[in-house]
C-alpha cells in the first residue's frame, strides 16, 4: 500500500500542525484583547479620540489597515490558489512549466506597487497639512518646554484682564528665543502664568506621574513646543498625535479638545536614562474650571514663563517664515 494511504501519512502531522498553529493564533488573537470590547474594535487598538482633529488621524488609521488587509488578502489568496491548484500529487508534473520574461506580468507588479503607495502617500499628505495648519488667531497658546527629566507649561495668556501689562510689543526674556511670527500672535497683555513639573508630581485626581497640564474645552489651543536640552516628543495618546521637542527649532501645532477628563501624556523619544520618567497629564476642563486655575497659579506666586528652551540665532529662529 503506497505510504500517502497508510495511517503513518505524512500529511496527517502536517494537518495536525496546521490546525494547532491555527487554534493558538486565535487564542492570542481573543486573549490579547481581552479588556476591549467589540465597540472598541473599529479603532484597531487606537484609543478614544477627544479633540476635533483626532478623528482624521483615526480615519488614516483605519484607511491604512483596510488597505493592508485588502493586499493581504489578495496575496494570500494567489499563495493558496498556487499551492491547491498546482501541487504535485493533482497534476503529477514533476517540474512545471517555467514562466521566464513574462512582460505583462513583470509591469503589473511593478505598477501596481506604485500606484499603492502613491494612494497612500497622497491620503497622508493630505492629512498631514490639515493637521499641522495654523489658524491666525488661537484662543489659547500654551509653550510647552521638554527637558530632562519632566516638562515645563507655559500659559501665555491675560490672566490679570489688563491687556496695558506687560506694555503693547514688550517680548518676555523668557520667551525671545521664539520665532517672531508666534510671538506676534500672543494675546494682548499676556503676562502668564507657568507649572514646571518635577517626575515625582502626582495628578491629584488620578494618581498618575508627571505634571498637570490643563486645557479648556471646545477652544482651539496652539502648542509651541520647545527643549531645553536634548530631543523630546511630546505625546498626549488620545490626541493621537505627537510631534518632537527640538532644541534650536521650534514645532507647531494646534487642537481643539472636545471631551473633559484626564489623560496621559509622555515623551516618545529616547532621551536618556530617566526617559521612562518624563510623563504628565492633560486634564481638559471647561473654559471656566481652565481660567480659575490661571488664576491659583497666579495666586501661587507662579507668574511669568519658563525659559523657552535653548537660544537660537535670528536666522534659525525665524528661517520659516511661511506657516505650515
């Protein structure tokens, strides 16, 4: 009797591989997503978004995924359908016949590549710009000053309502290191008030490391992001967004929040051995909660800025002179 018929088949161990490989792939599947609920499962294990620009990021996010699973799919549907359709033992060729030079086939997988990542490139450009676009007048503008190891917010605002102090085109010392064209767009009489953090800061609500940056809702809110030392990224995870904190060269960007609560912040780039350390929150309040707590700030003694990170030259410091 031919071996392929008896009980010691070969195949038998491979089908018996095959659907354990398989069980275990579904056990990890369901057991590593057991805190999530299948509400949760569109996102693809992004988190809640809570500003009015994050859901374009979830979308390119999806996109993305949806895009992979659809080649995926394709791909392994041709590696099944060769290896069903053209296995030895159906067609009982020992060598099949060799395709060599073939030029439509050679242009399809050329072509079709390009034009992937064309489409993708296009879709991330797109979301790209309207992610990092300035508006003209922001509600608020916040300096946010990475260094090691914790982070300093600076809240350029009118705290006090007297728009006489400091005096019209006085530029702070602290924060003349920044480009000219953000300093032109401080509110009027903005003397500020600023938190400096400290790794062992608790938020109070929470429990959780870091310092507390507050925010308010439904308010656009420009981030000036700036170093005092060496690259940082400044991460808040359900913005799903970050961008680095670079010494000599200022970042940009801006959200609006559209849900109270606290949430965790980190740095996203390695910078030295207590980098695990440098976390803090982002509590987002109402617009009255936000400006009450300018206020104990200021009550605190804790008025004017931090240092805006490292000098930069005139040329660097105003070398983009268009806004992205």
């Amino acid at each position: 009797m031919s071996p392929y018929g008896s009980d010691r088949s070969p195949r038998r161990p491979m089908r018996r591989k095959l659907l354990q490989a398989l069980t275990a792939g579904v056990v990890l599947a369901t057991a590593t997503g057991c805190s999530y609920t299948w509400k949760d499962f569109p996102r693809l294990g992004m988190p809640t978004p809570v500003t009015e620009e994050a859901p374009r990021i979830l979308s390119l996010w999806q996109g993305s995924w949806a895009a992979a699973l659809i080649t995926g799919i394709l791909v392994w549907g041709l590696i099944m359908w060769s290896v069903i359709f053209h296995r030895r033992s159906r067609t009982k060729i020992e060598v099949p016949a060799q395709t060599r030079y073939n030029m439509p086939i050679e242009a399809l997988y050329t072509v079709v590549p390009l034009i992937i990542v064309s489409v993708l490139f296009y879709f991330t450009a797109r979301d790209e710009s309207k992610l990092l676009s300035l508006s003209k007048k922001p509600a608020h503008t916040i300096n946010v000053i990475g260094f090691q190891w914790s982070w300093g917010f600076n809240y350029v605002e009118n705290v006090d309502g007297d728009a006489a102090t400091p005096k019209a085109g006085e530029t702070p010392k602290e924060l003349a290191s920044l480009p000219d064209r953000f300093i032109k767009e401080f509110p009027a009489g903005a003397e500020g008030v600023y938190e400096k953090g400290v790794p062992g800061d608790r938020n109070a609500q929470t429990g959780n490391p870091g310092p507390t940056l507050y925010l308010p809702k439904g308010e656009k809110v420009r981030f000036i992001l700036s170093s005092n030392d060496v690259i940082h990224s400044f991460w808040v995870v359900p913005f799903l967004f970050k961008q680095d904190v670079i010494p000599g060269h200022t970042n940009v960007f801006e959200v609006t929040p559209t849900q109270e609560g606290t949430f965790m912040g980190k740095c996203a780039e390695l910078c030295g051995v207590d980098h695990s350390r440098m976390l803090f929150n982002v509590k987002v309040v109402s617009p009255e909660q936000y400006r009450a707590h300018l206020k104990e700030l200021a009550e605190k003694g804790q008025t004017g800025f931090l240092p805006a990170g490292i000098k930069q030259t005139d040329p660097a410091r105003n070398a983009e002179t268009n806004k992205l």
